[in-house]
C-alpha cells in the first residue's frame, strides 16, 4: 500500500449511495443497488450506505406485507 494511500493514513472513503427504485419490482432494485455498489468499489469506496427497503422501494405500505414481494425480495441474486 501506497504512503498516499488513504487507507495507510487511516481514513476510508464513505458514501451515501441512492440507487435508482422501482416500487414493487426487487428484480430491477437489485440491479441498480448492485451497479451502484460496483461503481463505489471501482472508486475506491470503503463503507457505502444504502436506504432501508431499497429492494423493495419505501413508498409501498399496502404491498409490504404482500407474500409475493416479500418472496422476489427474499430470493437470490442472480448472477
């Protein structure tokens, strides 16, 4: 590691990362959740932060409880 190296000097970059949502629809949340976290890895980015219910999209209060979103949120990631 580098003396420049931020890390050597003890710090680590953090980001507060807003990807891109769609309410009720896990599949394209995941994508953009992970096109975002690969971007702050290239960058460089230690510790990044994402939204609570990013998968499922926040503003879903009649669908939250729903069987078949909770199901698409819980199944893995494919790829």
């Amino acid at each position: 590691m580098s003396f420049y190296s931020i890390y050597r000097q003890g710090f680590i970059r953090v980001a507060a990362c807003t990807p891109k949502c769609e309410v009720g629809d896990p599949g394209y949340n995941v994508a953009e959740t992970l096109a975002v976290a690969r971007d702050g890895a290239r960058q460089g980015v230690a510790l990044m932060v994402f939204p609570e219910l990013g998968l499922s999209a926040y503003a879903i209060d009649g669908l939250l409880g729903q069987a078949a979103l909770l199901q698409r949120v819980a199944a893995p990631i494919p790829g």
